[in-house]
C-alpha cells in the first residue's frame, strides 16, 4: 500500500484493490516536498482535458498559483477528449512538439509507440533503481501503475498518472434506483429486475441509460462486465483472445438493443459528447450510464439533488459477473527528448510535486486550488469550492493529467457517496479480473489499431441502435481479425511468453 500521510477512517487492501478510504479532510497538513522543483523556465504542456475551457493564464488565479508553486511557467494546451485523437494525429505529425506531453489512457493511438520512441526521452536512468530515490512522491506510484505505461524495448519513457484498480462501472442515481428497488446488497438482483427498473425510471425528458458518441465503451464496458464478458483480453496456455469473440458479448449487445428498443436510452446519445453525457447524468436527465471508478470524485462533486453510485452487478441469467480491473494508469507523461538532461531532472521535480500524496499541502493546491479563493473550510472541515472555485479548478486545468498520486477514497462533503463506494469497492474488487494483454506491446496495434477499434466500435453502436444486424457481429469480429486482430494476439503471445520465461 502507498504511503500515507494520515490514518485513513476505513482501512483498505492492497491486494485486492479497495482503497484507504477517508471520511473527513486532515486537520493538519504536511509538506509533500521540500523545495520549489522549478527553475524559472517556461514549459508548453499539452493534455486531454474532460473540461471545459479554462480562464486564460492572466485571469486564472488557480494557473497562477500552480506555476507560483512549481516555480515555471506553463504554457498550458488542455484538449477536449472528443478532439484529442485528431490532435495528436496533426501533433505527431509535426516538429512542433510540447516540452511534456500526457498520453492519454482509454484509446489507442496509430503510430504510439514509434512516436515516443522517436521523439521522447528514455528516463530510465533519472527513475530506476536509487535513482528514484530524488523523486520520493514518483516512488510511492504503486509498481503496477509503473510495469505498463511508457515502457519501450527495455527504456521507461513515461511517468504514469496512476489510478486505482477497479476499472469501469455502472454509475447511477442511487436516490431513484433504491426508491424503485434496487438495494446493492441484494445479490439476487437480476438483469430482468435491472430491466424492469429502467422502465420505471424512463418518462418524460428523463432515462434509464446513457452512451457517447466518443466513447464505445459507455455503451456496453460496464454491462458486458455484469454479462461475464472477459476483460479485453484473455489467455489460455499462452494464446490470447479478444473479448469480441466471447458469447457473451454478443449477448450483451443483444440485451443493450433490446433496451435501445424500449426506448430507454438517451435518445441523442449517438451525437452527444461523453462530457454532455456527464452533465445530463449530473442534472438527473440520465439515471446510469459507464464511466470510470476514477470519475467518483468528479461525479460527487458535480451531482446535487440525488447520491450518485457505483452499481453492483445484476445477475444476467445465472453467470457469475467478471468486474475488469483497471490498467492502473490513465496514460502517461512523456518528456520531449530535446530538453537537456538538467531540465529532464527539471520536468520530473515538477512530475514529483504534482505526485504528493494526500494530506499534503501540495495535493491540496493541485486538487481544491488556494483557500479562500478557490475554496473554504465548511463547518465539518471539508474544501468546499467558491463560485470561483467551480470554474477554476483542476478539471478545466488538468494538471492532474500530467501527474498525481495514488488515489484514496475522499470527497468533501459526501460521506454518503464516499461510504457507498468503499462498500462497492469490498463487494466487487475481490472477483476484479485483469487484462492480461497491459503492459505488452503491439506493433499492429500502435499502427493499425485505432482504425480497427472504430470499425468494431460503429458496429456495436450501430447494433445497440438497431442500425445493424445483431447477425452482422460475427463478420465484424471476423474482418477484426483478418484486418489485424489475429496478429495483435499473436504479437501478445510472444511477448507474453518471452516475459513468462524471464
């Protein structure tokens, strides 16, 4: 388990996952670091942003402080997620790259790998062995977050944006689910009952579910999970398989459609942005929808008027659920290998600062901003935002996406939510399975598999929708795999094995 600065009110388990959970904020902060990492300079970052638009730098008074405690100045490109595939294909094109750079988890880039391979630094001798000693708050990253991201032919060139183990899931309106049944203990919970509550819920401008049109796996990720759908990825003495290719996903895209047919999903979810889908999750228009586990703090914060909830899994005729772990890491930051080796160690003392763990003075900037201009202590001791606060902050800036720390479970005021998730965390991250495919690399998939995972992700869009024949999946999943998918698996089997046999 990571460091921790302060006792937590509910204890976690490394080894499965369930976090250190914290019920109140600490009363007394401690320093995260012990100097200013930056030397005065100018760094242009870029990273994917789930926000809105931030304040320019002169106005932004969170900006400001950011770059008063990290002593540089950034030159701060945050883009939108539904932009940041196009983004980076015009960026890695180009010779006009930042100074650091946030590879974004969730999506596969064409051309990843040779990309940082070409143009980053290998930072292997500033981060293995003592010599991460110099970057204390990067060495309490679990080791798990380090093993996947970054690492090319033997180098580490990146620094991973660490998450926490459970990976996807059904996130929902508690207040209404539980007042038309639903009760998270209740393990006999079938899909049929699932179904029957979606009815319920759906009226009016208001739905049962919802989905994005930039992002496949808010359609089906959390239900195929409930429908024993494998994680991604699974293997058998050595052979891997794609999740396409189990019965059960089909199955799962069979019940989605059925309830696209009722008419119990977001009508214009084929055109809604996964942002606006949040936002019509916050305001009660959507009652479930998937997301992260990591979106706990942001969704409590954001709803009012109902708790907010990660589900437990319905029983899809009789099957045991599968809940998919997360990779461990929401991408990774890598460093323009331009830079000299003086401002690399430069870039992660910055990395190091942002990565101070909870109960520090750092982590408290970088998440709640400056107190009394960003938020306030309520009565129970909790950061609360200002008015201010609400639009400058962490999400529309995202230094978070350069680097944090190891996730605990807090959120200001919300006990409930918060006590609701540490439950959901005991229930369901003993039976998490991995993706045994993290950490091994494709070079079919850093080439080919973006337009591969779009051909596949429009069929199970166009399926669920009734656009296409449910007949249809084999062939898709066929094409898959003649157009690379057979060679992805292959290039994880030998990897796989070479990794087995060390």
């Amino acid at each position: 388990m990571p460091k921790a600065t302060v006792a937590p009110d509910l204890k976690g388990d490394a080894a499965t996952g369930i976090q250190d959970t914290y019920l109140k904020y600490p009363s007394k902060l401690a320093k995260g670091t012990s100097e200013t990492p930056g030397d005065g300079s100018t760094l242009k970052v870029l990273t994917i942003t789930y926000g809105t638009a931030p304040t320019p730098r002169g106005q932004n008074k969170y900006w400001q402080a950011m770059e008063k405690a990290l002593g540089v100045k950034i030159d701060f490109t945050p883009v939108a997620a539904a932009d940041y595939s196009a983004k980076m294909a015009t960026l890695m094109a180009s010779d006009d790259l930042p100074d650091v750079l946030n590879i974004a988890g969730g999506g596969t880039l064409p051309h990843e790998a040779p990309f940082v391979l070409k143009t980053m630094a290998n930072i292997s001798e500033f981060v293995s062995g003592d010599a991460i000693k110099d970057y204390p708050n990067l060495a309490n990253i679990p080791t798990a977050s380090w093993k996947a991201p970054g690492r090319f032919h033997g180098g580490i060139y990146g620094v991973p944006i660490p998450r926490a183990r459970p990976g996807l899931a059904l996130w929902i309106n508690g207040t209404n689910f539980e007042k038309n049944g639903y009760r998270p203990a209740n393990s006999g919970y079938s899909r049929d009952d699932f179904t029957r509550l979606l009815q319920e819920l759906t009226h009016g401008r208001q739905y049962g579910i919802g989905a994005s049109k930039d992002n496949a796996l808010n359609w089906f990720g959390a239900h195929a999970q409930f429908h024993a759908v494998p994680n991604q990825w699974s293997v058998s003495d050595g052979e891997f398989s794609t999740y396409y290719e189990s019965a059960h996903f089909k199955e799962t895209l069979n019940y989605l459609h059925t309830l696209w047919k009722q008419k119990q999903y977001y009508p214009d979810s084929t055109s809604t942005a996964t942002v606006d889908l949040k936002t019509q999750f916050y305001n009660g228009t959507v009652q479930s929808y998937t997301d992260g586990f990591g979106a706990l703090a942001a969704t409590l914060s954001q709803v009012h008027g109902f708790e907010a909830v990660p589900m437990t899994s319905y029983s899809a005729n009789g099957v045991a659920a599968t809940p998919w772990s997360g990779p461990g890491f929401a991408g990774y930051t890598v460093i323009n290998k331009k830079l000299s080796k003086s401002k690399i160690k430069m870039v992660l003392r910055v990395l190091d600062f942002l990565a101070s763990p909870f109960g520090t003075e750092e982590y408290e900037l970088l998440i709640f901003g400056v107190e009394g201009v960003h938020f306030t202590y309520n009565k129970n001791g909790d950061p609360t935002p200002t008015d201010l606060g609400k639009t400058e902050n962490v999400v529309n800036l995202p230094f978070y996406f350069l680097c944090n720390a190891p996730q605990v479970l807090y959120v200001p005021d919300a006990q409930v939510g918060v006590k609701a998730a540490y439950e959901w965390q005991r229930q369901t991250c003993p039976t998490l399975i991995t993706n045994p495919s993290v950490g091994l690399r494709s070079n079919t998939l850093s080439t080919t598999g973006a337009t591969l995972s779009q051909s596949v992700d429009d069929a199970i869009t166009g399926i669920i929708t009734g656009r296409q024949s449910l007949n249809s999946w084999d062939s898709v999943v066929s094409k898959w795999r003649s157009g690379g998918g057979d060679k992805i698996a292959a290039e994880y089997e030998a990897e796989y094995a070479a990794n087995t046999t060390k």
